[in-house]
C-alpha cells in the first residue's frame, strides 16, 4: 500500500514512518512550513519547545533519507495565517478563548495531507497523532469508521482530532493509537533515529508563536484593542487592574497580579460593557450546564430534542464529566451530573461514550 506519512521531525512521526516502511508499504514523507510570528524577539525563538524548529526539519529530512523515501516540504504558511492565526487573534478580540489546535486538525493538517495524498497517489495517510480508529460493520451491510482515544491515556490526543469526517478517517492511519509512550521510545532507539535523551523536547504549547503562553504574542498583534480596567469581585470591589480583556480566560487563576489578599482568586467572567475583569476565590464559581453550538458527528448522531447520557472533556486532558446532553438545530446543551468548574467560550466540549469519540461542539 502506498502511503503518506506526515513527518513534523518528532519522534512520533518519525517512528510512524519507519514502522510502515519496515512493514512494507511504499512511505511518501511530507512536512509542512507553517506560519510563525515574524515580530517575536529572536531570544524567544530559541525556546526548544515548537515542532516547526530547524533541529525538527532536519531530522524529518535525515529520517526520509535513511529510509530513501520520497520527501516533500509543502509551504502552508499564507493558509496557516488566514485560517488559524488570523481566526484565533479574531477570537480573542472578542473575548473568547479558541482552541486553534482543532482548527488547524480539521481544515489544515488532515485537509492538506489528504489533498496531498490525492496528488501523490497515496492510498492512505498516516499521522503520529496518538488515537485510534476503528472500522464498524453496520446492520445495512456498509461500515462506519469510528474514533477512539489512544491507548495510552496521558498522549491521547483525541480529542483535538473531534472534527474529522467519515470520509477522512476512512484513509487515516494512527499507528502509534495502541502503544505506550515508553514502546515509542524504544522502537525509536531500535530504529536509529537521531535524538537526545537529555536534551529532547516534545513539542507543546501553540506552534505559531515561541513562547508558552499566547499573552506576549496577544500584546504584540492586539495591542491597538487592549484597553486596561477594572479587577472587580463579584460585588463590585475594585481589587486591581487588567492589561485588556482579551489577554484573559476563564478560569485564569496566574498572571492576575492583584497584591494584598490571602484567597486565591480566578476569573469567573469578562464585562465587555464596562471594560471588568471580574475575579471570584477560587473554585468558588460553578456551573451545573454547558451550552455549544456548531456541533459536528463522527460516525453517528443522537436524536434532536432526545436527553442522552454521555461523558465530556472542554480540554484535551482534563476529567471525563458525566451529564445529560439535549440538542436541536446545531446547538445543544450538557447538564452535569455534579458542579463543574466554569468554561471559556470557543473552547470545544467533546462528547465521550466511553472510549469513542461521539461529537462536540464551541462552547457559548
């Protein structure tokens, strides 16, 4: 079978592609040049932390060498920025947090690598993404193709891959879906391929920007759109003062710099109106429900205006939460079995019944 391996220069994908090559398949490597911000300090740039660094590059290109495989660098970096940054600056401008991992899954990564495999004449595309997809033979004769968390808990990555199609996942591979981290690691050593035990980093954090946090990057492009204002509790009480609205999320519990209170506080919500950022002692604000819309199915959908029992995650490795889930027309709501902590908007709540991956939707 001939296939196309997305090769970033991580071990994961690294391994991903001598495994296929190993087991006889005829292996295309592709890796894509994204879009990274031109005004950060050129210090920043050196955090190791980012899968698009020039030591990942190299080693894509050393792999796809040593297996002698055809590879190809694919420049993405004006798609990148229209459909990714350009949406997740917009996002925060209005006071929401986006999770622009799923963006960049759904229309970027698996949108493009699967064009790309069309152009190559590749059967099937292959990722390191750790998930599992599973073929399902159906009462009418026909299959569906469902999508279930990684067998290693800790690396499932599963949820950020919730809006893929049926047609995509039926030409997906995730080859590292059944195996631990450590198995990873040794087939890695087994295979030669070049790393450091000590110095290697996995990727993390948003690729686009170098630093951990997306603030410093907030500052530099919304810098005309921050206007400072008012820390308030509930009640009114000014405690401090913010930067802009849009460099906070809900939930935040750091980088709030409010001095003299022995409680630790969080923000429970934005007040666009007045310019507030409104603080609550920690663990204090909950909520019962959790609105969405934009929903999207993965191989099967409940029915409209049916109350059914589901888990969910609104992050990629947070507690599975229990709870009832009602929808109509495209927006739905999950009622929580017990309070849970308050949710960002644009953020993604994903439906879980047991291991599969049912749907999810942003949350409002």
């Amino acid at each position: 079978m001939k296939i196309l391996v997305a090769m970033s220069g991580g071990i994961d994908s690294s391994v991903v592609a001598h495994l296929l090559k190993e087991q006889g398949h005829d292996i295309v490597g592709v890796r894509f040049t994204l879009w990274s911000d031109p005004l950060a300090p050129p210090l920043a740039q050196l955090l190791p932390s980012k899968c698009c660094d020039a030591q990942s590059a190299m080693r894509s290109r050393t792999v796809a060498e040593s297996l002698d495989i055809p590879f190809h660098v694919v420049d993405l970096k004006e798609d990148f920025k229209r459909i990714v940054v350009d949406h997740f600056l917009d996002e925060y401008k209005h006071g929401r947090t986006p999770n622009p991992c799923v963006v960049c899954n759904r229309q970027i990564k698996f949108g493009k690598l699967l064009e790309l495999a069309d152009q190559y004449g590749c059967d099937m595309l292959a990722t390191g993404h750790y998930a599992r997809v599973v073929q399902e033979k159906i009462a009418d004769g026909t299959s569906r193709f469902l999508l279930l968390e990684a067998t290693d808990k800790e690396k499932d990555q599963s949820y950020y891959l919730h809006g893929l199609t049926q047609r995509q996942l039926q030409r997906i591979q995730f080859p590292l879906g059944a195996m631990q981290k450590d198995a990873v690691y040794s087939l890695a050593k087994r295979f030669g391929i070049p790393f450091d035990n000590e110095t290697y980093r996995e990727s993390q954090d948003l690729c686009f920007f170098p630093e951990k946090s997306p603030h410093a990057f907030l500052k530099r492009h919304l810098k005309e759109t921050l206007q400072p204002g008012d820390i308030v509790q509930r009640d009114g009480n000014v405690i401090g003062r913010h930067e802009g609205l849009p460099l906070y999320t809900i939930g935040q519990r750091r980088g709030l710099h409010i001095g003299g209170l022995k409680i630790p506080l969080e923000v429970i919500a934005k007040d666009t109106k007045h310019n507030r950022l409104i603080v609550e002692e920690k663990d204090r604000a909950q909520s019962m429900h959790c609105n969405v819309t934009d929903l999207t199915w993965i191989s099967w959908q409940p029915e409209e205006d049916c109350e059914r029992t589901f888990e969910c995650r609104t992050r990629s490795l947070s507690p599975k939460r229990k709870g009832i889930f009602v929808f109509k027309n495209g927006k739905g709501t999950f009622r929580y079995s017990e309070p849970a902590p308050l949710q960002s908007p644009g953020q993604y709540l994903v439906l879980y019944s047991r291991e599969e991956l049912i749907g999810g939707g942003v949350i409002e």
